[in-house]
C-alpha cells in the first residue's frame, strides 16, 4: 500500500481529453478549444485565432468526427473511460482520495472543475499528476499552467509530477508486452506523439537541442525538458529490457498538423521505407500515451495497420497502452507516493 498521505491532500490525476460525442459539431468545439491554447499551438494570439476558427477546425471536425465514431465505445470516449477506471483502481492503493480530470472537453471534467470540487471537500493541498510520460508543454506544460493558476485562485498548496519516463516499472511493462510479440516479429517500431521543433527550443533555456545529430544522446541539463531526449531514453531502456538487438527497432513520430518543422521520422513515412527494407512482421507500441485513444486505436491500430499492409507487409500487431492493467496500477500507485 502506498501510503501514508497528509489528511489534507488530495490527487488528481489529468489526462487530455476527449470531445463529448463523435459529432462533426462536437470535434469542432473541441479541436477549438484545444488548438487555441497556446502552450499547444505556438503562434501570437489572432494568428492563432484565425487558423483555428476559420482553418483547421472547419475543415478537419469532420474528418476528425469519423476517425472517433470508429473508436467510439458504449462507454463513450476509449480515453475517458479508461482514465476513469484507472483512477478507480488507483484509489484502492492510497489513503488519499484520487480525482481523474481532463484537460480540454466536456466542464464537468476540466481541472478547474475538479480543483473546486478538492477545495470544497476540504483538501488544502493538491498533488496534480498528469498522465504523461514525456514532459512537453503542449501536454505537461498546459496541465501546469492551469492547475498553477487554480491553485493560487483557490488558496490550494500544488504539488506536481512533471515526467516519469524514468520510473522503472513503466520501463519493465512496457518491455514485458514487447517480449509478448517480438518472437513472431520482424521488427519493433516505438510511436510517439510528434512535436513542432520549435516546441522544443522554446523550452531549451541553454540554446542546446537540435544542434547535432546526437544531441539527445550526450548529457545536459535541459533534457528535464526536451521530449526529443526523454522519448529517445524511453525507447533504448525499453528495447534493452525486452532484449531488443540494434537494427530490430527504431523510434518514430506520428499524429503531424500543420506544414511546419516536426520531430522526424514521421511514422507515415517510415513505415513503408520498413517494409522495402524486407520488414514483413511489424509491431508497434505507443510509449507516449498510458490510456489508448484516438492516435492508437484509430491513427496507429487502423490507418498504419492499413498503411503497412498496403506497402506489401504480411503481419501487424499494435501493443496496447498499459490502461488499466492491475500491475501498472499498483506501479504508479507507488510511483506518485
């Protein structure tokens, strides 16, 4: 049991989000609402506001709203429904009462909803952990900023978790689902999220990533923040876990808007380079996310399962996210202790 905790604390535990419905008019409120935050989409405020409202969000809600009715379940969104199970399990395994929020989506979720809710209960003190392995401030960042601002609006003392791309535990499920499938595979390809470079030299405070080719892999002070790095660190302890040899993996980045710089290989482009290379048994995982959702179960599970498949591979296994599992319950149980 991890315990014990101060009688006046309460967790929350943040995911991202979902919109309320896999309708056109749903996803467009929500494509909004999460574009126009500017730790996401890094431009002055009325470009920002021009692209979304009259770009993006008009021509890709639809687009948008039929990739989420293929993923949609009888509970709703896969990635709610399976935050909120997990924070159910999660509070089996410590005194202190555990909130499941989001960031963008539906108000009775949000962080600012749920922080009222910890205050009323009584709680002083909030211990606010995003779901996110890789720090990057379209994700962690955001989830920051508005739990700071809450907080101080609340009287409420915060504590916050900002990475855990380190913890072993995730590192060892991770490699035990990849052990799973790796016999009857060819190759492993590790998806991440991908993120705009100019993300990450706006939270390089030394002017030192993205300079060489091995940046990532020498040691420095702003891989704190430098999800480039963190990810990279995540797939070689993972690989080395699950007993992975050079050449039987490799890293990649999904999930692109827009026409500007993003972290590379796109994993739209690799995978077929993978397959005339002779890769005819590919697997895939998605260390980035902890709950499946839209990127895997539809971007990952079916368009490059489709993809892969289309280019002449014969075998495609998508490896789930660690959801609800109850070893990795536990594990992150100790984890925020």
């Amino acid at each position: 049991m991890a315990k014990p905790w101060q009688s006046d604390q309460a967790i929350i535990v943040v995911n991202l989000g979902s919109p309320e419905a896999p309708t056109e008019k749903a996803v467009r409120r929500y494509l909004r609402e999460f574009l126009m935050d500017r730790h996401v989409l890094n431009l002055p405020f009325l470009l920002r506001w021009l692209l979304v409202n009259l770009v993006i969000a008009p021509f890709r809600a639809k687009r948008s709203a039929q990739a989420y009715r293929k993923i949609w379940t009888d509970e709703g969104s896969p990635l709610i429904a399976i935050t909120e199970r997990f924070v159910a399990e999660l509070a089996k395994h410590t005194d202190a009462p555990v909130y499941a929020a989001m960031r963008y989506g539906s108000p009775e979720r949000k962080i600012p909803t749920v922080m009222e809710q910890v205050r009323r209960a009584g709680f002083k003190r909030v211990f606010v952990v995003p779901l996110y392995p890789h720090y990057a401030q379209a994700t962690t960042g955001t989830v920051f900023a508005q739990a700071s601002r809450i907080a101080r609006k609340l009287g409420l003392e915060l504590k916050f978790l900002p990475r855990f791309y380190w913890y072993s535990a995730y590192l060892d499920l991770l490699a035990e689902k990849i052990k799973e499938v790796a016999s009857t595979h060819d190759f492993v390809l590790f998806s991440y999220h991908g993120l705009p470079e100019s993300h990450i030299r706006k939270t390089d405070k030394f002017g030192y990533c993205l300079r060489s080719a091995d940046c990532c892999r020498k040691i420095h002070l702003t891989h704190f923040t430098c999800y480039r790095h963190q990810v990279i660190a995540t797939t070689e302890s993972v690989a080395t876990r699950a007993g992975l040899k050079p050449g039987q993996y490799t890293y990649a980045f999904q999930s692109r808007l827009g026409r500007g710089r993003w972290l590379e290989p796109a994993t739209q482009e690799l995978v077929p380079q993978l397959v005339r290379r002779g890769i005819k048994r590919l697997s895939v995982i998605a260390p980035a996310f902890v709950a499946d959702n839209l990127e895997t179960l539809e971007e990952l599970d079916i368009a490059v399962r489709d993809l892969f498949l289309r280019a002449g591979g014969e075998k495609f296994t998508y490896i789930p996210c660690l959801n609800d599992e109850p070893r990795w319950v536990q594990a992150f149980a100790q984890l925020i202790a």
